[in-house]
C-alpha cells in the first residue's frame, strides 16, 4: 500500500510539473543549522510565478558556550565545574517575495523579499556560586539558571533561485532589523547579546539563507 501511494504521489508531480502547474514547495533551511535550528518553510506560488508567499516553523534545539560563556568569578579549574549553556525554543515566520527576472518560466529567478520571524527561546545556564561551609572552609556549587527572552527580525533579501524539475535550490543575502527582549539576568552572566550574530542580539545584522527542497503540487 505504500509503494502504491508513492508511485500515485510522484505520478501526481510528475503530471503537475508537465502542465507547469505546481505552485506549493516544501523546503529547509542549511542556514540556520550553525544556530542549531531546524527551519521548515512552504512556499506558495501565484501560478505566473510572478509572487511567492513563504510561511515557515524553526525549533532551536542544541547546547552552546562558545562566546556565550561568562564567569564572574575567575574560573578555577581545580574547584568550578564548567557546564553548557541549553538553548530551545519554537518560533515562525512568513516572507512575501516577487519575482524581478524577465522570464518566469525561467529555471534561474531572483526574487526581492520581505520577511519577519519572531524566535522563542528557553535558556537554561550555569554559574559557579561560593558556598561558605564552616570558615575558613568553602566549596562551589553550580547554580542553575533559567530565563526566557523573544527576539523579532524583520528581514529585506535578494534571492536567487534555481528550480529544475520538481527541485528548488535557493540562496538569500540580505539584512535583518533585530529587536530582543534580553532580561538582565542573562545580560549579567552571559552575552547572548554582544555580537551581531548572537541569538539575542539588537540592531542591524547581515542575513543569510540556504534553502532546498521540492515542488510538490
């Protein structure tokens, strides 16, 4: 029953791209995988291919304490304990593109885009707090921290998109307003806010995006 479905499935694309009638792409995004994030977009299609409507979902999911780490204290290796900084969060995002190239039944396309994502995250972190036992004695224990902070980034890209057959490979170079809601906790022992590619980073930043996928239907 399965291998019949795919067959009736590819069938279907086949037959649509045949009448040059697929208009939904389902892609991910390479770009956001050093930010350990996994971005899935869908992108629609007015049938003359002159407008596209992007709408896409991205879950942060990974361990990080690169530049992000900050001990207020300095770090005594024989005592402190170092843990990694835990990062989550679910966010969404849409972008509206139109196509500027003179033949849009053209395999090459580039596309001017404006976008807005806003990103959700949970930030579980670690500091290594002095404990006095019966003075002079003292011991550190890590303490754990956890906050939560949003950040919206409205976007302007050019994009240049290659879609052979069902296939749709696409880069975007562009720039990106940031505004970041950083609580001073975080602000106080970490700096997740310092460089413009930080995850909490407000103002101008460059962006990127590397997506692949397929014309579905």
């Amino acid at each position: 029953m399965k291998k019949l479905s795919l067959i009736i499935l590819l069938l279907f694309i086949q037959n649509a791209k045949a009448q040059d009638s697929t208009v939904f792409a389902l892609l991910g995004n390479l770009a956001q995988l050093p930010y350990q994030c996994f971005e899935l977009d869908g992108v629609l299609s007015t049938p003359d291919k002159k407008y596209q409507l992007l709408a896409g979902v991205h879950l942060t999911d990974g361990y990080t304490n690169a530049q992000q780490a900050r001990n207020v204290k300095p770090f005594e290796a024989a005592f402190m304990k170092k843990a990694s900084d835990k990062i989550q969060g679910l966010g969404f995002g849409g972008q509206i593109r139109m196509n500027l190239s003179n033949n849009p039944n053209s395999r090459w396309k580039m596309y001017a885009a404006l976008g807005a994502n806003r990103y959700n995250y949970n930030l579980k972190f670690y500091e290594n707090a002095y404990v006095y036992d019966q003075p002079p004695f003292y011991h550190y224990t890590v303490a754990v921290h956890k906050e939560k902070f949003t950040r919206v980034a409205l976007d302007a890209q050019l994009i240049f998109n290659y879609s052979p057959g069902v296939l749709f490979f696409e880069t975007g170079l562009g720039l990106a307003y940031n505004q970041s809601n950083i609580p001073k906790a975080i602000e106080d022992y970490r700096t997740y806010h310092t460089s413009n590619m930080d995850y909490g980073f407000t103002g101008l930043s460059p962006i990127f995006s590397i997506r692949m996928g397929a014309w579905l239907f």
